[in-house]
C-alpha cells in the first residue's frame, strides 16, 4: 500500500497551498525520500523514453569541461515532465483515477498529463492561460485532454482549477511540487548517474524547484561527492529570492527566453528537498540563453527551448559557471525540453547570433548622391559582411544636405572580423570616422560598440 504523509495530497483535492507557505511553515526537507524516487523508477520505466546521455565533443573543447549533455527533449512529448506526472497519476487510488485528474499550465507540464492520462486511461482536465501557444493547446486536444482556456497568466488558470465548484471532483497535480511529481524527476537523476557513473557534476535548471530538488536528491544519495549546480535565469530568479528569505516568496517575473521556467514562486516542498541537497545557484542572462539555443542548433543539432538549455548557458565562456575549479570536470547537463515554437526559435537564434557578435548593427554617413550606397555595399562585399537589412535617414541628420545616415543589420563572422569590417570602412570613408559606428551585444562592457576613431588609430 501506498505510504502517505503530510505533505502529500489530503483527502479532497488538494496539496497544500504553497501561498507564504502559511507563515513560512516549510513541509520535512525529508517530504520526498530516496525511497520515493526508487518507487517512482521502478513504475514509471515502462512508460518514459530512457533518454541518451551522450558526450559533446564541441561544447566541451569550448567549456574546458567534459561535457555530457541527458537528452530529454527526446521524450514523446518533448520535456522531462512526463516523468513525474506519469508518477503522480500511477500514485493515485483506483477512486482518484476514476474521477480523474486537473492542472493548470500553459506548457510542457499540460502536455505531459495529457499524454500519460490518456496512455493510463485517466481522464485530464488542464486550465492553460489565454497566453498559452496555440500549438500545446491543440496537441492537449489531440491527446485527449478536456481544456479550460481561463485567465491572463497561470496565477489566475491555477485559482480557477482549485475554486470552482465544477472542478471539485478532480485530484489536482501540481507540476512542480507534488511530491510524487518531485519523486517522478528524481529518476533524471538516477538514470544520469548510471550513463555516468564517473560524473562529478551535474548543472540543473531551476523554474519551480521539482526538477532540481529530485535529481539532487537522487544523485547526491547515490554520489554524497557529486555536486549539484543550479542555474535561473535572472529575470526570474524565484529560487534565489527563496533562499535570501529563508521560505518561498513571490519574485519579480520578466519576460525570458527562458519561458518555462518563468515561476514566480518555487513551491515549498521543492524548496525543501533542494535547499538541503543543492549546493549552489547561479543566474544567467538572456544573452547566455540565447547563446546556448544556438549552439546547441548549431554544433549539436539539437533544438532546445530556451528553459531547457539554461544549464548549459550557465557554462559557455563568459557564463558564471566559466570557472577554473569546474575546468576539467566531466559535467552532465539535463537538457530538459525542446517545446518551442518555430517563430520563438528564430527570435531565439537571431539573439544568440547577436550575443555571439555575428550579427551586428551598422551606423554610418555616406554621399546622397548616386553611388553612394552601391560604394557601402562594395566595401562591406570585400570586407566578406552579409548585408541582412538596410535602410538611410535624411530627416533626422542636421548637418550637410549631401549626406544620409545609413543603418545596416549585417551578418559577420564573429568580433574580429567585426574589427576588421571597422577598418575597411575607416580606410574607405575617413570623413566618416567620428560618426561611423558598428553596435552589438557580444561583450557586458560596451567594447562591442565598435567606433570608426578607435578602428581608424588602430
């Protein structure tokens, strides 16, 4: 028989409401046992994608690091999620199942109930936001799913889930603090630690907490010397807000790349669980987001969703994991979820693309006069510049009437060809030098705003 305890679902529908944690009352940092996740291996494995878990010989000549990355984004339903809400449905009593299941999310979480409900033969109601993409609803529906579109965010789709009275029949699961569901990603854990039994480290995303606290609870009891790193993006740092308070609190929440893992509020029991195990976090920013999407596009022919590749932001040059005492290390990084649509993913690229200093914008003041733009394109054509778009102002420049402002988006190879395009330009319009400006996001310290005078001394 199923063991229960406190912290797990009561005897209506509900877990315990992860408000204020009511007066900061944290759940046992024990409410998930390594017992639990052992369970939850054994009665999930016949329904969950055992993923690879493959070594990366590109981003670990780049990092310095023994790169390995655990690809779930190859499960059916593209994220880890279907671990613990495969768990969390099989946990149920035969009553529960009956009557069925609810949740509310707009994403990876949604789909992955829908997906095993209908494999098990349990009827799903999800509550998506009217943010959420069209795309996961409609696969919802494919599945099987019934879905309530209700709310503005997932704070309001979650209110109406658990309050209305239409509803009350369901066993509300919670994506990323249910026990069982914490328990379901536990196996992560213990699968990367079997397809590398020698790994020293393991770099974890963190959105709700559920991810992290059952893979370093898993891991760290089967390894105490493996070290369990945890990477939020840091327009939506709820982790680490979590940790300063002492309890779970409500963070600020920015827009993000990573958008999955955009929660405002870790849940208790995760927290629980990851601040006994975790040993440290660390935040990224979006350009390190974007960065990692396009590498993994790029060298590993991978697409990623941008929550899914923030483990490994955190260690490409320049992130806060590009450290000496991690050089050499083997590292496995959970790539988590590829659910991303195509519109996002060339946004997603187009960034990345940017932050990596190929893809930069052009200021520069030319002749108005017959040839004076062909004379631009000829030099940036030698000089080996794409032009991507390009456009001139004559409103908005107050000095000779003869001139026009040209803005150019160009593609590059990367910030010493820019360099090199700069002093091509210098050579070709020396009148220009003091206006001549080539702009991107590849450095924090503003070197990457190239001037004409400093490419003309040069």
């Amino acid at each position: 028989m199923r063991r229960l305890r406190p912290c797990l679902r009561d005897s209506s529908r509900r877990l315990r409401a992860f408000s204020s944690a009511a007066a900061h009352d944290l759940p046992a940092d024990d409410c998930v046992r390594f017992e639990d996740v052992v369970r939850a291996h054994h009665r999930i494995r016949s329904g969950i994608v055992r993923t690879e878990c493959r070594p990366s010989y590109h981003l670990s000549n780049m990092t310095g690091c023994s790169i390995h990355l655990k690809k779930e984004q190859s499960q059916v339903t593209g994220s880890f999620k279907e671990r613990g809400a495969r768990n969390a449905i099989m946990s149920l009593s035969e009553e529960q199942r009956r009557r069925g299941v609810i949740a509310a999310s707009a994403g990876n979480h949604a789909l992955a109930l829908a997906w095993h409900g209908s494999q098990l033969g349990v009827p799903v109601t999800v509550v998506m936001p009217t943010v959420a993409p069209m795309t996961k609803v409609q696969n919802c529906r494919l599945f099987g799913a019934n879905i309530i579109i209700h709310g503005g965010h997932i704070g309001e789709a979650k209110d109406y889930a658990l309050q209305d009275p239409a509803l009350q029949g369901l066993t509300y699961i919670n994506g990323y603090d249910d026990v069982e569901v914490i328990a379901g990603t536990g196996t992560l854990g213990i699968e990367m630690l079997e397809q590398v039994p020698d790994c020293e480290v393991l770099v974890v995303p963190i959105g709700g907490g559920g991810l992290i606290a059952g893979i370093a609870l898993a891991a760290k009891t089967l390894n105490p010397a493996v070290q369990v790193v945890g990477v939020e993006p840091r327009r939506c740092a709820s982790y680490t807000a979590a940790l300063r308070a002492g309890h779970p609190v409500t963070a600020e929440v920015l827009p993000t790349l990573a958008d999955g893992l955009a929660v405002p509020q870790v849940g208790p029991h995760a927290f629980a669980v990851a601040r006994r195990w975790v040993d440290e976090v660390v935040r990224v920013d979006e350009k390190d987001v974007a960065l990692a999407v396009l590498r993994l596009v790029e060298g590993q022919k991978m697409v990623v969703e941008g929550g899914g590749a923030t483990g490994l932001a955190a260690l490409l040059p320049g992130g806060p994991l590009d450290r000496p005492d991690l050089k050499g290390k083997r590292v496995v990084v959970p790539l988590c979820g590829g659910n991303i649509d195509v519109n996002v993913l060339g946004r997603v690229i187009e960034r990345g693309l940017a932050a990596d200093g190929r893809l930069v914008r052009l200021t520069l003041r030319v002749s108005d006069r017959p040839g004076g733009i062909a004379e631009l394109t000829g030099v940036l054509a030698a000089a080996g510049a794409s032009v991507k778009d390009i456009f001139h102002e004559r409103a908005w420049l107050h000095t000779s009437v003869d001139q026009v402002t040209i803005k150019a988006v160009l593609e590059t190879l990367g910030p010493e060809h820019n360099a090199a395009i700069m002093r091509s330009l210098a050579d070709s319009f020396p009148a220009a030098v003091d206006t001549m400006r080539l702009e991107g996001t590849w450095t924090e310290d503003g070197a990457s705003n190239l001037s004409g005078r400093a490419a003309a001394v040069g």
